[in-house]
C-alpha cells in the first residue's frame, strides 16, 4: 500500500501563489509518475500536472506557465508551485502515484486551494 499526504492548500488572492506539496510512503513503484488533479463541485477531476521520476512533465493547458511541478525522489515528495493564480484556479487539490502517467493508482486525501480577493 501506498499512503499520500498533501499540504500547503488554502486562501490566497488572484495573483498570488501557493506550494503544495504530497509525500508518499510505503511500497512505492520504482518506475511512476507523481501529480496533481483537481475537481470542482459538479464537475469531473481534471489534470493539473504530472511528473515521472524521470522528470518527464506534463501539465494542463489552462496552468502552464503559471504552475510548475517537481519532485525530489529521495523523499517521493512532489510539489506543485502555483504562481499568478486565478478565481478559476479554485478547486481541490489531490495528489497522486501511479505506475504511469496516465494511471491513478492512488490518491490522496485533497487539499482545497481557494483564490478569492
């Protein structure tokens, strides 16, 4: 099993940035890909960002350049620095390790990211 646990979400007005971060532990997958999705109420979970262990990236249309994602593989920790955000930034935030980029084998418990002024 594997466990995430994210921080960093809260209120912050348009314009400004937040760090979230998400740590895992337990029987990490030696080859992954570690990210970050988020979900409004009423709609489905999107892609945020996502980064390999290899460094590979990919990242929604609607953040780059604005969002970046990193990892450090020695903790199996992945940030995600959010700068110039929006109203419509406004969402949960969840964490998650899977074998692929593409999978979602976990997920973590969800941070709320509010930008509001």
């Amino acid at each position: 099993q594997v466990q995430l646990v994210e921080s960093g979400g809260g209120l912050v007005q348009p314009g400004g940035s937040l760090r979230l971060s998400c740590a895992a532990s337990g029987s990490i997958f030696s080859t992954n890909a570690m990210g970050w999705d988020r979900q409004v109420p009423g709609k489905q979970r999107e892609l945020v960002a996502v980064i390999t262990n290899a460094g590979n990236t990919n990242y929604a249309d609607s953040v780059k350049g604005r969002f970046t994602i990193s990892r450090d593989n020695t903790k199996n920790t992945v940030y995600l620095q959010m700068n110039s955000l929006k109203p419509e930034d406004t969402a949960v935030y969840y964490c998650h390790l899977g074998r692929t980029w593409s999978r979602r084998d976990y997920w973590g418990q969800g941070t709320q990211v509010t930008v509001s002024s």
